[in-house]
C-alpha cells in the first residue's frame, strides 16, 4: 500500500490500518528458526570471517 501521496497524517494512519486489517494473516515462524535473542551467540568473531 503505498500512502507517500497522502499529506495528512491521520488519513494516512487510517489507511494503513485497514489496510493491514484485509492483508492476510502471516504465517507462523516454522519451529526450527530461531530469531534473535534465540540464537546461538558467538564468543569472538575473527577479523573476516563470517559470523554464523
């Protein structure tokens, strides 16, 4: 939904919000993934190497 032609603030807002009242729900993260504080932290990354 684009709303950079919208100036006003709050019908921009309300845009939006119906806008993501119609969207279709998201699909629930799959078990396996983990997601930021849930990953496996690293002790000290090497100078070019990847991190994970």
């Amino acid at each position: 939904m684009n709303t950079k032609n919208l100036t006003d603030k709050a019908e921009r807002k309300k845009v939006k919000r119906t806008a993501r009242k119609k969207a279709a729900p998201k699909a629930k993260r799959a078990a396996g993934v983990a997601r930021g504080s849930m990953k496996k932290k690293i002790r000290r990354q090497a100078q070019g190497q990847r991190k994970r």
